[in-house]
C-alpha cells in the first residue's frame, strides 16, 4: 500500500511523564485534524521530533510506544535543540522570514547544526521508506530536507509546505546561506505556500539565487520541474462550530458572561514578537487617553500563550508585556473593572471556544503572519452571527477575509479607530461581514486544504513523468 509521510519539527503529540513512565496523548492540531482518516488508518507515517529532551535509555520505550501511532521518533540532543531549533531555526529563519531582521543572529555554529539536523531526518525518512511512499515535509526547520530526500530517493513525488511567509528577495538576501536554502527547497516537486506573495517571492530568490527559470508558478531545474503555489490553510469549521454547543462550553459562556462588564475584544496569540502584542496593548492605552468615555466599557481579554522561552528574544518580550500590562492596569483600573485581563498560559479548546462566544470583538493583529488560524477560529465560533474581527493586513489571512476590519499593525491610531469603528457597528452590518467570512472559512475549510495539496502531488508526479518520456 502507498503510503503518505509527513515530516515535521514536531510530531503532533504530546509527551509528559506520570509516575516514571512516559505518556502520550495526540495533539489535534490543523495539520493532524486535516489528515483525518488518513491520519487515522495506517496510510500515513509522521516523522519528527518528539517535543522534549529524552534520556537515550529510555529512547526504545518510547519509539515503541509512538511506531504503535504510526509515528516515528527523531531524538535531539541538548545541544542540537540550542543550535538548530532555538538557533538556526528560531533565531535565524524566524526573524529574518517575519521581517524583523535586527533579532536574527547569523552564527556559523548554527547552520551547520541546522544541516546535520536535516541530515538526521533525511536518515530517518530514508530508513522508514517503502518505495511508491510520498512525502510531505513541512516548515521552516526544514528546508534542506527536500534536496537530501531527492538525492537518496531521486524518483520519489516530494512535496513541501511552509507554514510562515516567505520574505521579499531584498530581506531573504541577507542571509549567508540563502543558496544552499533555496537549493535545498527545490528538491522538492511541488512547493506551497499560504500566499500568492510568498510565491512571487520565492520564484524570485530562486531566480536570482540559483541557475533556475521560471514561466508562471513552474521552475525548471535541468530535467525537473517544480510547480510553487498557494494553499491558503484552512481550520476544522465543523468542531470550532460545534464546540459551544457543547454542555462544558455553554457552562463556561454563562461563567463568563455573569462576570462581564461592558464589551470584550480576545486577542490569543503565543508569546512572539511577530504578534504585534505590545502595540496591540498600546492601541487600548491609547483608546482610554483619547476615549475616556470607554473605560468601563470594553476590556482586553488578553491570552498569551508560552512559547520559545528559553530564547532571549521572548524572555525579554514577556518582562515588556508584563510591565505595559501593569502599568495600564494600574492607572485605569477600577473596583469593579480591570482593563486587560491577561493570561500567560494555555488553555483547553473548550475555555478557548468559551472565550471566542463571548468576544464582541476578536483582535488579530501581527505585525507578520504567515496565515493566522486564530482570525478563522473567532469566525467559526461565531454561531449568532454577530461579532466583530480586526485584522492585520500583514496575516495571510487578510487576503481572504475581506470582511474583517483590516488595519497596518504598525499604526497604533488605525488600530485604535478600528476598536472604536467596531464598537459602534450596527448588529446588522456585523452580520453581513461575519456571514460572508463564516462560508468562506467553512468551504475552504483544513481538510480541502490537505486534499488540494495532496491531489496537486500527484499532478507534480505526472508532470515528472511526462518530462521524462519526452
Ligand atoms: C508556528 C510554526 C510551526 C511551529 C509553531 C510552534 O506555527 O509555523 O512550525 O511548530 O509555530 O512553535 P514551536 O517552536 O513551539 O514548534
């Protein structure tokens, strides 16, 4: 049987320890929920990294425990973790492709780690495959991947998707080893991305880069040719629409509901600097200095969830949103009322669907985004209709979601309009926007995603073979 393997960083399950012995739990995150019965029936294999640091005596239990769920193990080091994943991968790619180039640090030590890594799950890949298998590697932590699959596996359909944009050639330029990155992607047969400007973008580094040419969206490379497209991802409608019907949710809402006051606008990112978080929080300030009429009126209902911590970038990010918060906090709170409610953890589906059902006003506003399924997630939440999402043009997602109040996250004003605009729009013209942004996201929804990449394989498959019969 042909089978399908992803590759990514992570594997999408979760690992903790519980009295000695190791446990597991899958994650349904967008990718896994999209795969379906795919990911449900023994046709796919995953390859990736489990999440955490494992001792390597106790790396055979849990490479049974996870080849039970199809899943396949690549076990990182300490230093690999420091080097290639908080290194190459979150202090390199991270900033550079979200445009925050003065973050990045361009450190020899890291990219040969970032190599050896992808060497690793090139290994992996390599020892888990049948042939007629496919491939579909995912994400930024993996860029050579593709090339040192081709190599090994020279007649194998591989496919790659990046999750986060791809930076204008001006921008990917400065990094020293751009060739060998956009070489390493052009193993690949079939390339995505969520945008038609991160294609436009691609086709033009690899252009420049490297001896390739391109007519339209296909690059020819010697006796290959390799089609780059966008797939803009979708959610899982069905389960953000049915959750708040559910009995803990609805226990949840009424929770929520008997403590508000006044209206709430949600904004739910992880800690990142690509998230505009502080000048989200600065938009609300400056709504209560301009606005006074509206404290009391509206709160922040403000989750960050932790991430990358352990680079410094984020550390520094978090001590910035904590004392913004506080000072804010501080000057306008009153008995009754707090202006931000800020949490820094992560919270289960149902409490995030809660929060989503009470939300007057969903506030998604990147600074870069390569999509952004939390914009997808409020609208699918939206049962009644009403409600109102303000988006970043920067977020992929405002390339379909029309209907949301769009804003430059850069302007503090615009955001702070756009609160105010939101605050005062009729029931009616809320309904309008969010009808046509809830079919939309239902109808391109994360499983049509995964089939549209997936049948686009076998078409890049076809067009390898007719190239070779000529
Ligand atoms: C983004 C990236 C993913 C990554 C996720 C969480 O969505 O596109 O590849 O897995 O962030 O980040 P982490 O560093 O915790 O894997």
């Amino acid at each position: 049987m042909s089978r399908t393997i992803i590759i990514s960083n992570r594997l999408p399950v979760k690992i903790s320890k519980n009295n000695g012995k190791y446990v597991l739990k899958k994650s349904e995150g967008g990718l896994a929920t999209g795969l379906g019965d795919v990911y449900k029936n023994g046709s796919m294999l995953w390859v990736g990294w489990p999440g955490i640091d494992i001792p390597e005596k106790d790396q055979p239990e849990i490479t049974k425990q996870l080849a039970s769920l199809n899943l396949i193990p690549v076990f990182l080091t300490q230093e690999e973790i420091n080097l290639f994943y908080e290194g190459f991968s979150n202090e390199v790619l991270w900033p550079v492709f979200h445009y925050l180039v003065t973050y990045a640090r361009f450190e020899q030590v890291y990219w040969d780690s970032y190599v050896s890594v992808n060497e690793k799950f090139a290994a992996a890949t390599q020892h888990a495959f049948n042939e007629g298998d496919k491939i579909w590697i995912q994400d930024y932590q993996l860029l050579c991947l593709p090339s040192l699959l081709r190599e090994k596996l020279s007649n194998t359909t591989i496919g790659f998707f990046q999750h986060i944009p791809f930076p204008s050639f001006e921008i990917f330029r400065l990094i020293p080893w751009r060739d060998k990155l956009i070489e390493g992607m052009l193993g690949a047969d079939l390339i995505g991305f969520h945008t038609y400007d991160d294609v436009r973008h691609f086709l033009s580094a690899a252009s420049r880069l490297t001896p390739v040419t391109f007519s339209s969206n296909i690059i020819s490379m010697g006796n290959r040719q390799i089609i780059v497209e966008p797939f803009p991802m979708g959610i899982d409608y069905d389960k953000f629409e049915k959750l708040p019907l559910k009995r803990q949710v609805l226990a949840e809402i009424d929770n929520l509901n008997s403590e508000k006051r006044g209206r709430i606008a949600l904004s739910i990112d992880r800690l990142d600097y690509s998230k505009g978080i502080l000048e989200r929080i600065r938009a609300i300030e400056l709504l209560f200095q301009l606005h006074p009429k509206f404290i009391g009126e509206i709160s922040l209902l403000m989750v960050v969830v932790p991430s990358r911590d352990t680079v410094p970038q984020y550390k520094e990010l978090k001590e910035k949103i904590d004392q913004l918060v506080g000072n804010i906090n501080a000057k306008y709170r009153t008995l009754d009322w707090v202006p931000i409610n800020y949490f820094y953890r992560s919270f289960s589906m149902e409490t995030l669907s809660a929060m989503y059902s009470v939300a007057d006003i969903c506030l998604v506003t990147p600074m870069r985004d390569g999509m952004n399924l939390v914009s997808k997630e409020y609208v699918a939440s939206r049962t009644d209709e009403t409600g109102v999402l303000i988006l970043s043009e920067m977020a992929g997602a405002s390339k379909e979601l029309n209907d949301a109040i769009i804003v430059n996250p850069n302007n503090i004003g615009d955001i702070m309009n756009a609160i105010v605009e939101a605050l005062l729009m009729p029931v009616e013209e809320q309904r309008r926007r969010m009808q046509i942004m809830r079919s939309l996201v239902s109808k391109f929804n994360v499983k049509r995603w995964v089939s549209n990449f997936l049948s686009r394989m076998d078409d890049a498959k076809l067009l390898q073979h007719s190239l070779k019969t000529k």
